[in-house]
C-alpha cells in the first residue's frame, strides 16, 4: 500500500508540474526554453519537478511561501490608511 500511496503522489506532483509549465507564457519562463523543462519534468519526475517549481517558473514556489527578496519586485505602497500621505492630507 505505502508503495502505491508513493506512485500516486509522484504521478500526481509530475502532473501538476507538466499543466503548470504547459501555462506558463513562453516569454515568463525563467532558466532555459519551455519544452526543456518540460522534458526534463517528464524524464526526472521529483528532480524536475522540483527544479521547476523553484527556478522555472515565473514566481518561484520559495518566493510564494516565503515573500519576494529584498529588491525584488515593485516597490511596496502603504499598508494602511494611516500610512499613506495621500489619505493623511485629505484629513
């Protein structure tokens, strides 16, 4: 059973993998052209797929979970109204 449970999550990651690079824009793929990872997500499911998510793909899976890095990205506006000197000067 664990055997299967295993085959089927690696399927599942691989699938996800393929439609996720099938979508992406040709033009916002990061690393090399699109068919390479996508043959390389095909021939090396975990490796591939892994390396996808982290540097292929237009915002990587880290920059999700953990925020842009410092510099990257537009600049950040005010968080809230109190912080924003346009709302403060129609007060």
């Amino acid at each position: 059973m664990p055997r299967v449970l295993a085959a089927v999550a690696v399927l599942a990651f691989t699938i996800y993998c393929v439609v996720d690079a099938v979508q992406t824009d040709d033009d916002e793929v990061r690393g090399i052209p699109k068919l390479l990872w996508l043959v390389m997500i095909l021939l090396f499911p975990l490796v591939g797929g892994a390396a996808w998510l982290v540097a292929g793909r237009p915002t990587s899976i880290l920059e999700t979970l953990l925020g842009p890095r410092h510099g990257d990205g537009p600049p950040r506006g005010p968080l809230g109204p109190d912080d924003d000197p346009d709302f403060l000067k129609r007060l």
